[in-house]
C-alpha cells in the first residue's frame, strides 16, 4: 500500500503546509541574512568616522606647526613663541586619535601604524625644537609626515568600509570630505608654511615662486573636486543639502579671498612687506573654517549613517513582521480549511457506519454547496432510499405472514 493511502488528510495538509513554509522561509533567511549585513557595515562606517575625524584634527593642527616651525627656523621669533602651544594641541590629539582607535575596536595593524606615526612626529618635533633644520628641510619632513596621515585616513576608510560605501551620497560626502577637504587644507597649508617662511626672510626666489603657483594652481583644483562631490551628495539627500549649502558659499568666498592675499602680497608681490603672522594668520583662518565646514560635512555624514542603519532596521523589522502576520494568517485559514474538509468527512463515515450497523435513524445534515456537502446529500438520499427498501421489505414481509396464517388456517379448516 503507498505511503500516500495511509496518510490522513490531515497528515497530508500538514505536509503541504510545511513545504510551504519552507518556501517562505528561505528567501525570507536570505533577505534577513543580507539586512543584516548591511546594518552590519553601516554600523561599522559609523564607527570609523570618528578615528577619521581625530585624524583630520591631527592634520590640521600638524599643518599649523609646519608653518610655525618654519617661521621659527626663518628666526621669526613672534611664531616661535606659539609653537609650544600648537606642540601640545597636537599631541592632545594624538592622544585622542589613539582612544579612537581603540574605542572602535581597530586592527592590530592599524594601531601599529599609528604608534609609528606617533613616533615619527616625535622625532620631527624635537628636531625642530632643537633647531637642528633649515626651514626648507621642515616643511619637507613636516609635509611628508603629513602625506603619511593621509595614506593612514585612507587605511581607515577601508577598514571600516568607507571607501566601499553604496549609496551615491553618502560615498560623495566621504570623498568629498575625507579626501578632497584635506588635501585642499594640506595644499593650502604648505601655502601657508612657504608663504610664511618666505615674508620671515624677505625674499622668496624665482623656484620658490614657480612652486606657490603650483600649490596655488592645485588649491583650486582640489576645491573644484571638492564643490563637486559636495554638490553629487546635496542632490542626492535633501537633509545634506540644507546642511551644506550655506558654509559651502562662505568657504567659497573665503578661499577665493585668501588665494587673492597670498598672489598680492607673497606671490606676485615686487617686494614682501606683509609681516609673516599677519600672512600665517590669514591663511589659518581659512584652513581652519574649511575645517569647521568639513566637520559640518562630517556630522552630516554621521547623521545619514546612522539614519540609514535606522531605516535598514525598521525595513527588516517591518518586513518580517509583515511576513509573520502573513504566515500567522495563512495557517489559521489552513486550519480553517482542513477542518471544513476533515470534519464533514468525519461525519460521513459516521453515517455510513451507523447505516452499515442498520441503525438508518441517523440524523444527516447538510451544511454549504461543496463537495462535502454534496457527499452528505448523496448519504441522505442513500439514507431515504434505505429506509423506503426496508420499508417495502417489511411490508411485503407482513403481507408474506398474513397470507400463511390464511393458509394455515384454511389448512386447518379442511
């Protein structure tokens, strides 16, 4: 007998209702499992903001001892009196770069690249302190260790997953912000350094002056890179946008302000007059408003992170939920069925083995249009027609009697 025959309906539709949810439950496992993941890298790109922040606090305040540094090897003595405290800034945000890291749980590797980094500033600012360079050797090792912080935000970005991010706005704000924004502050900044160090000592040589129109001349490509990826994230996300849209204007105005000083007074100047911390303090000004506006940017850019972990978890929330409902559903009106099937079934064999035992008394009801309904009508007509046979049979069985008694008595009467 096939295994088929022994099932009960029941069994049957239990079956079919299993597969069922395994159907559900595989696409839902891999929706899920994909959710999750992606929730798992938006939450890892937040996470690596902030080291890439502290970075970018280091940069800046490493750019601003570049410049003081040279000032001071220049013998400009009024800069030399601020470098202990642009030393400490720096240090202060070493340190903070470091809790960063290990608040977020980086790499062993990463970590041992940034002991080095530290290391190499070390060296670099006892060096200067001990006045052991020329001007023009510090602002090479100073924009070397620069370029290094630079590689190391790049290792970060790839750590935590933000170079690889998939959203067209936010990818835009993060190169816009993490790479275009300080290379522009760190072109601007060796502006600043050479500048200084040329106004310190009064002259600046036809090489020296080739090479500010260089740096000049790359400031304003890196800004234009940087107003683009700017304006990719702004038409991407109206929130961004709103954020950016005003500090964009006024570092605009700004940058083009100052690049306009540093070819009047430094550049293209006959002779240099401007005092070298009236010109540093300039050039300050605007790098540290691009970095107000590129920390603007960034809590933009953390803002919209954290949003989108919020709305991938809503979204998969959501749609389990709604696909439980479903499920919760679909087996209640499974239940429902099987029993309008199984339970008029039921009474059908009831009836046909009361009728079988002889007992053609049985009550048969017949509820609905359906199938079952039609096999409960088919019984009661069984049922009628019975009982008329039985009826006739009786009958006949009486009249068979009578006749025999009428025999009998007549036999005896003869």
């Amino acid at each position: 007998m096939s295994v088929l025959h022994r099932l009960s309906l029941s069994h049957k539709f239990l079956i079919l209702g299993a597969l069922a949810l395994g159907l559900v439950a595989l696409p839902t496992s891999l929706y899920v499992n994909r959710a999750l993941g992606e929730i798992s890298v938006a939450r890892l790109e937040v996470a690596g903001t902030q080291p890439a922040i502290a970075i970018q606090k280091v940069v800046q305040l490493t750019q601003q001892h570049r410049g003081i540094s040279a000032g001071m090897l220049a013998n400009n003595e009024a800069l030399a009196a601020r470098r202990p405290a642009v030393r400490e800034a720096v240090n202060k945000a070493m340190d903070f770069v470091d809790a960063s890291l290990k608040a977020q749980s980086a790499s062993a590797a990463l970590v041992s690249s940034w002991a080095e980094h530290r290391q190499r500033w070390t060296a670099l600012e006892q060096a200067v302190a001990a006045r052991q360079l020329q001007p023009s050797e510090s602002l090479k090792q100073h924009s070397q260790l620069i370029a290094s912080f630079m590689v190391f935000t790049e290792r970060v970005l790839d750590d935590y997953k933000l170079a690889q991010d998939p959203v067209l706005a936010t990818s835009s704000l993060i190169r816009g912000t993490l790479t275009q924004a300080p290379w522009l502050a760190e072109k601007m900044g060796v502006l600043r350094a050479q500048g200084a160090s040329a106004l310190a000592q009064g002259t600046l040589p036809p090489e020296s002056r080739a090479t500010l129109l260089a740096v000049q001349s790359r400031v304003g490509e890196l800004y234009d890179g940087m107003l683009r990826d700017l304006d990719k994230a702004a038409q991407g996300d109206a929130t961004l946008k709103a954020q950016l849209s005003s500090g964009t204007q006024a570092l605009k105005q700004q940058i083009t302000a100052t690049l306009v000083v540093a070819n009047r007074e430094v550049i293209e100047a006959p002779a240099l007059s401007m005092p070298a911390p009236a010109f540093f303090d300039e050039l300050t000004r605007t790098i540290d408003g691009l970095y107000d506006f590129n920390a603007v940017a960034m809590k933009g850019l953390v803002d919209a992170l954290e949003s989108r972990v919020q709305g991938l978890r809503n979204a998969m929330f959501m749609m389990v939920g709604v696909l439980v409902l479903v499920m919760a559903g679909a087996l209640a009106l499974g239940f429902v069925f099987v029993r309008s099937i199984t339970t008029p079934l039921r009474k059908a064999v009831n009836v046909a083995r009361a009728v079988a035992r002889g007992d053609l008394t049985v009550r048969i009801e017949v509820r609905g249009s359906n199938e079952a309904a039609h096999l409960m009508e088919a019984l009661q007509e069984m049922q009628a027609s019975l009982a008329e046979i039985v009826c006739a049979v009786h009958e006949g069985s009486e009249s068979v009697a009578i006749a025999s008694t009428q025999i009998a008595q007549g036999n005896n009467d003869l």
